[in-house]
C-alpha cells in the first residue's frame, strides 16, 4: 500500500467499525488464499474481512468513538485483519469453526491444541519407521507384520512448536492435527469483548444448561410457593397431592378421598384380623 493511500485506508476502516455491530480480530498467519477466498464467498452479503498493517489497524480503532474498541488493539497478532459483521458472534465463530479443514503439521506450526498419537496397529512394515516413530518418543512393536503403537502419547502440547522429527512422524502415520481456516480470536459486541474460549459453545452443552436452569427455575417456584404461569398447574398439583396425605392420615371424609380412606380402613382391618387368628 502506498504512503499516500494509508489515511483513505485508515478512514475507511473507521467508518466500517463504525457501521457494524459485531468486530471481530482475525489472525491470517499461514491462511491460504484459495480457503480465505471460499470463506468470504460464504459470508459474502453478511460479513467483511479487512486486512491491514497492524498499525492501520491501530489507527482505525482508536479512530472510532465505540465504547471500549480500541481495546482489540490489544488483541491484534500475527498478520491481523478486522472481521466486520451484524451476525450474532456465537453463530459467526460456530460456522467459522465448521468451515475448518483438517491440513498436515509443516516444521515449525504451532499447535493449536494436544497432539496425541494413539496406542494401535499401523499400516507401517517393520524397517527405518521403527527408528523414525522412536525419535519422538513411541514405544512399538511388531505385530501381525505390521508396526503398532503400544500407547498413547501426547506428542505435541497446544502452544508448542512442531519439530521436523514429528512433523515426519505425523506424515508417516498420515495424521492431520493442523486446521485450515480463519482463526476468530476476538469479537468486540456492545463494548464486550469476547474470546475464543467464550465463543466456543456447544448449542448441544448450551441448551442442556438452559433445561438445568428451567428445572431448578421450577423447583425453587414451587418449593417456596411462589406462583407464575409455568408453575401453578404444578403448584396446584402438589397441594392436592400433600391435602390427600393429610384427609387420609387423619381420617377427614372428604369426597374426593372417600375411597383412600376406605382402603386404609380395609388394611386396618385386615391386619388386624391376622392378628386375633
């Protein structure tokens, strides 16, 4: 980008930040332009990625007068880019996680979370690969004429760099730990911002703890006897239940009871005829 063209950039860039609701910081180190071009396609019309020079971006942010922005300054690493959007930040990073593909470690990528080498049979024939699966600390066998693992290892931790030794350790064994497509590290929504950590939401975890909380929502209505509209069928439910314990334990003849009353009278009765014979 040429010097003169830094301030229009920068403007620009302000009067998106500006324009959307939901800002996102993108991280496009190692991102292939042919996977970035596919995930635009399938955001196009909703979302937009600017890339830029950290410090244009910088620029932009601290230009824009939304509260709290300029804190994804922060945030920006490795080749930054801004992801501007008006979708809801969960369902963004869910379908940008969705989009990711499995892609082989190079020498020197950092993973992105455990790398573990399972404990099992391999396609691999005893020779060289025996030496080469020890160089990163496998212990194998031979069995069936085959190479086999004899127990998991976790040979790469998240946030570790890979060496040459495992990236070809990997690539013998034909495991794929990389992932290709775009990295959402940060949104900012409403002068929140939001990690990944956050962001990354099972629907199915969410919605089971949506139930949890209706349950007990529920529970703590009744027991205290505090009535809503969900609960006082319940309500109701439980004090005919607890009124009919008491009518049948102290005898009171009510006509929705009559025929408990009559059975407890029947068993009173019975057993005490076994006991006179």
């Amino acid at each position: 980008m040429k010097k003169e063209d830094k301030p229009k950039y920068v403007e620009q860039l302000t009067g998106m930040i500006n324009e959307y609701s939901v800002i996102g910081v993108l991280n496009m180190h190692k991102m292939p332009a042919r996977a970035l071009q596919q995930m635009r396609e399938s955001m196009r019309g909703t979302t937009v990625i600017k890339s830029g020079k950290k410090g244009l971006i910088t620029k932009a942010l601290n230009g824009s007068k939304k509260s709290n922005i300029n804190s994804l300054q922060e945030k920006l690493a490795g080749e930054p880019a801004l992801l501007l959007t008006n979708e809801n930040p969960f369902r963004l990073f869910r379908l940008i996680k969705e989009n990711r593909t499995p892609a082989a470690a190079k020498p020197g990528d950092i993973a992105a979370k455990d790398i573990t080498i399972p404990k099992g049979s391999t396609n691999l024939p005893p020779g060289p690969s025996i030496s080469t699966l020890q160089k990163v600390g496998l212990k194998t066998s031979v069995q069936g004429g085959k190479i086999a693992v004899m127990a998991d290892k976790v040979v790469c931790k998240a946030g570790e760099k890979i060496a040459q030794d495992l990236a070809d350790v990997l690539a013998l064994l034909k495991i794929e730990p990389m992932e290709i497509g775009l990295d959402l590290a940060y949104v900012w929504e409403d002068g929140t911002i939001y990690g990944k950590e956050v962001l990354d939401v099972s629907v199915e975890d969410y919605m089971n703890e949506v139930a949890k909380c209706v349950t007990y929502g529920v529970n703590l209505s009744v027991n205290i006897g505090y009535p809503t509209k969900l609960t006082i069928p319940l309500m109701l439910q439980k004090a005919f239940i607890e009124t009919k314990a008491l009518a049948v334990e102290r005898d009171i003849v009510e006509k929705e009871f009559i025929e408990d009353i009559l059975k407890k009278a029947q068993r009173a009765a019975k057993s005490l005829e076994n006991k006179v014979q």
